[in-house]
C-alpha cells in the first residue's frame, strides 16, 4: 500500500471520528516500530518471512492501526480494529463490506479463478459465482489493477467487497493449500481418470496406487486438520461417494460441506490417516479406530480416528479432542460458588466415592478429568479405566477395557487395586460388580470416582440402590454426587437484551413483576457463531454432599423426593435453579434451558 493511500486512509479514518488528529500522528509516528514487531512475531511463530522491504510493504497502515489497540476517539471501550477499519474505508467508498464465512463458500469457484500466489499477492478472494457475475473480495480497495486484470482476461462482470486482509489471508492459505495438494497428488496418478469409466478404471488399477507417503497427499491432510481446528470443528468426516469423495466438518452440533475430492486420491488421502493414526493400511473391510497426536498453536491435540467400510469405501470420522476443553482449571466449569466449594471438598477427601451423572454429552469427562489433572501430583498414583480411553495424559495412568478378552471395569478395578493406587476413576458404573468393586476400593483407602447414569443427584442413591448396594455401604463409601449438563452460551458477538414473558417466568419459577423487568440475553445470530446465536457451553451442576440427615434418609431408603426435599434444606439447589442463574447472568436462553434441562 502506497503513501498516498495511507495518507487517505489516516483521513478517512480521522474525518469518520474514529481516530483522533493525535492518534493518527501516534500511527505515524510508531508505523515502523510495529512493523518490526510483526515481522519479529511472524518470525517466531515460524513463517518463513523474507527480510528487507519486501516484508515491510506487506504490512499495512490498517495492520498498524489494528495491532494499535486504539480505542475508537472518545470512547473506551470500543477499539479501532481491523474490521471497523475495513467497514469505515468500504462505507467511504460505497461498497459492501463482507465478513467472510468460510464455511458458505464454494472451494472451486476460489481456487480455479485467480492462482494462489496472485490471491495472496493483490490480497484477493473470489467469493462467489454465479454466471458471468464474480463477486470478488478485496483488502485494498484502492487497488483496481490487478482485479481489471481478472475481469479483462477471463471476461467476468465483477462485484468488489471490502473484507478483512487476515481473513483473505487465512482462506487463501487453507482452501489453496488443501486443493492444490489434492490436483498435484491427482496429477501424479495420471489425471482424469474417470472411476465411472470401466475402462479407465481397469487403467487405474494397473497404476501404481498414489502412495500415502506422497508429499502431497502428506500436505493435504496437514491442510485439512489446521482447518478444523480453525473453524473450531468438533468432528471431521470423510465419505466415499459414488463419484467424489465428501468431506464435512461437525461444527456446534452441525455438519457443514467443506470439500469435494476427486474420488482417485481418495485411497491414498485415507491411507495416509490410517497411517498416521496407526491403523492397518491393508485392512479395508474391517472397521478400525485409532489415534493421532498433533500439536495446533502450541498446544497438544487429540484425534480419535475411526472407519467404517461403507457402499464406496471406508467412511472415517476424525473426532478432535482439544485439552483445553477437556482439562480445563475446574473454576471454570461453571460451578456457582457454593457448588464449586462443595466440589473442592469432595476432591480433598482422602478417600471414598466421589459419583458424576448426567446423560450422554453431558460433560461429565471433563469434569473428571479436569478434577484428575487437579489432583495428579508427584507424589499420587492416579489410575483410570476408560471405555475407551477418552484423551491420553501422561500425568495419568490409563488403561481401556476390552470386553471381548474380558476385561472389564468390574476386573480391572481388582488388578488396579494391585497396583498401589492413590485415586481410581472408573469410566462408569454400569452393574453390581462393578459398583460393589468401586465401593470397596473407596472403602479401602482410595479416592474413587465414576459416573452413572441417572438424571439428577438424589437419583443417584436410588440407581445404586436398585443395583443392590446395601444403605451402609453407600454411607460409608459416598462423599457427594455431582449431576451436570451442558448448555450452550449466548454470542457475545451478537448478544441483544431480551424481556422474558411473564408465561416464561412462571415456567422458570421467576416472580413476574412488570416493573422489575427480568432481562436476559439472547444471540440474533452473527458470523463468528454462525448464524445460531450461540458460541461455547458451559456447564450447569448440582451438587449434593452426603451429610449425616442426608445418611439417614439413605438407611431409611427414602424416595428421591424425600432425599431432594432434606438436602434442600442444608441448601442444595438443583439443576433447573441453577441454569436459570446462567440465565439470569445473560449467558444462556430460555430455549436452551428447556433444551437441555426440561422444565
Ligand atoms: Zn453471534
């Protein structure tokens, strides 16, 4: 970007009001200073950067502005980012400013129009085809040259939108990336060549199979896990169609399309994370399952991988297991304070039974193994029996039951217990034997914890009685029950206040009161939470401690409503009340409450 739009740009931005005369004189003033500090992050994050000018010219004015954390003239909390500089210069000039999702886009319409060094040099994107008409994305709109090229060479009528110059940079990055790899690995294998066709079909097969160890193919994949991470996908599936190959990412509970790939560097894209993930390469027939380690931004990453042979060939699902959300500071699970203290307890004990319940996806794991890693110090013996082993710690122990060799919790639970262990978690305690087990380790001196599946905390009690725990065993082995859930949370992006009704109130069990209007947040939907209003969960708890009455209600068998109704009164509060307190704190929906929780 030349002088002279930086200097229209420092205009813009201070006749708009968003800088004052002196916070554009600081831009000034402090330009190459950050210049050389971009440069330097760049370098250690380990770019490869060329010195000199070059790298220098790359960075713009907005780029300075925006790593300025400037707070918008006047203000404080608002700040002159990139994207308020992008929408400020776009409504200067009179064109659309786009904040591109990445997930809406078509790959080939990006990748087959402009060349990636062109998009990555003039800071280009084309975002959408439809006809003659090219839609195409720009960061210097002040810049004509290179977008005339395209028009004038290939013919196109094109639209030009303002967007951010670090979301072009990242799309280019990715989307070329994971498509080039693909048509180099797809020349080697002799392009063109048609599955459909029996003929080119028989050719293919006498071909020697594009081997998983090809560079490309290497890169494909690489391309393909840094986008999930970055799109925030919980799950990546690859599927064999007829004709191409379909690869989706699960974002928040949905699948979204991602890429189309050729069908005849399927074998060789799937057998490179068959191999990274361990797994027989020659094996296609069999479902198989496996694990990749990767690091992302510094910090480890679990892949559970698994495949399935399905009409076209094998369907593998990527499951990614970020630590940060498994383990994570038990503070920030989202225990209120009382639950949190209880909790706190229940861990410091130095031995008994310690149970977490809720249905599937409830989050139990985490807070088990967010309370492992708490725990997990020199000087303990942390043991844990999965089905399967969720995510590998090193800190931790951890063994798989195998069912069909017949290990099982139940017998796993004896040999640990040979093993000299201080705290045990047992994946779940699904019959007799294995709840008798758990007790009796915890009554032995350990530390025990596990899940079970029943709704709440007082139910708990009833579920292991039904299993046919005697009453004086459970008082003399359970410390407290802990029931969660996961709600999702309010955008922050997008988040707009909201009256609840009085039909609402009533539901929730919240006084009406027309004066004292009760408001809460609800997202209107933006492009960071895709449009859902949601971004993130948290979890909502109820924590029951096993105290003296509460043992009594256990030897007299007392009914869950019984039990609720005594723990109650010692101040326990149970789910519903608690996720109307998230609600209440704007950081969930009614919806989500009745979602989740019922009411
Ligand atoms: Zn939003």
């Amino acid at each position: 970007m030349d002088k002279e739009n930086k200097k229209t740009i420092l205009n813009i931005l201070t006749s708009s009001g968003l800088l004052s005369k002196e916070q554009s004189d600081e831009v000034l003033s402090k330009e190459n200073l950050i210049r050389s500090r971009i440069i330097k992050s760049n370098e250690l994050k380990g770019q490869v950067v060329r010195r000199g000018r070059a790298v220098h010219a790359d960075i713009s004015i907005i780029d300075v502005i925006s790593l300025m954390n400037l707070p918008v003239d006047g203000k404080s909390n608002t700040y002159v980012t990139e994207e308020v500089v992008m929408k400020e210069i776009a409504g200067h000039l009179g064109i659309k400013f786009i904040k591109i999702d990445p997930l809406k886009l078509d790959s080939d319409v990006i990748t087959k129009i402009i060349s990636r060094p062109y998009a990555l040099k003039h800071k280009l994107l084309p975002i959408a085809l439809s006809g003659n008409h090219l839609t195409i994305a720009t960061s210097n709109p002040f810049e004509h040259e290179s977008i005339d090229r395209i028009s004038q060479s290939k013919g196109y009528d094109i639209e030009v939108v303002v967007s951010n110059k670090s979301d072009i940079v990242k799309i280019v990055t990715e989307f070329y990336g994971f498509r080039s790899s693909i048509a180099a690995a797809e020349d080697e294998l002799a392009s063109n060549v048609d599955i459909g066709n029996l003929e080119q079909f028989v050719k293919l097969k006498s071909i020697s199979e594009l081997a998983d160890t090809d560079q490309h193919i290497i890169n494909a994949v690489e391309y393909l896990l840094h986008y999930a991470y970055s799109q925030r996908a919980s799950d990546i599936h690859i599927e064999p169609k007829r004709e191409h190959c379909l690869v989706r990412f699960r974002i928040d509970g949905l699948l979204h399309n991602i890429h189309k790939m050729p069908k005849a560097v399927y074998p060789a894209f799937a057998s490179r994370i068959k191999t990274l993930s361990r797994m027989d390469i020659a094996e296609k027939r069999r479902p198989q399952g496996g694990r990749i380690k990767t690091s992302q931004d510094g910090k480890e990453i679990e892949l559970r991988v698994s495949t399935l042979p399905v009409s076209f060939g094998e369907k593998i699902v990527i499951r990614i297991f970020d630590p940060t959300i498994l383990m994570q500071n038990i503070n920030d699970l989202g225990f209120s304070k009382r639950e949190g203290e209880l909790f706190g307890d229940f861990l410091s004990a130095p031995n008994g039974l310690i149970l977490v319940t809720g249905p599937t996806g409830s989050g139990k794991t985490t807070t088990l193994y967010s309370a492992l890693k708490t725990l997990s110090t020199e000087d303990v013996n942390l043991t844990t029996i999965e089905d399967p082993v969720e995510m590998i710690c090193e800190d931790f122990n951890q063994t798989s039951i195998q069912p069909q060799i017949g290990i099982t919790f139940a017998s796993s639970l004896r040999t640990i217990l040979r093993q000299d262990p201080d705290i045990i978690m047992v994946g779940e305690i699904r019959d007799l034997e294995t709840a008798d087990n758990a007790i009796q380790s915890a009554l032995t001196g350990h530390l025990v914890m596990s899940t079970l599946h029943t709704n709440d905390a007082p139910g708990t009690i009833t579920r292991l009685l039904d299993l046919g725990i005697a009453p004086f065993l459970i008082n003399a082995s359970l410390i407290g029950v802990v029931a969660q859930r996961l709600v999702r949370k309010v955008c922050s992006n997008c988040a707009e206040e909201y009256t609840l009704s009085e039909g609402e109130c009533r539901m929730l069990g919240l006084n009406y009161d027309e004066d004292k209007k009760n408001n809460v947040n609800i997202g209107t939907g933006c492009n960071q939470c895709r449009g859902t209003g949601y971004f993130g969960r948290t979890g909502v708890f109820e924590v029951m401690e096993i105290s003296d009455t509460i043992k009594a209600e256990i030897e007299s068998k007392s009914s869950p409503e019984k039990i609720r109704q005594v723990a109650k009164n010692e101040g326990y509060t149970m789910l519903k009340e608690n996720a109307v307190k998230v609600l209440l704190e704007g950081r969930t929906t009614v919806d989500e409450i009745v979602r989740v929780i019922g009411v």
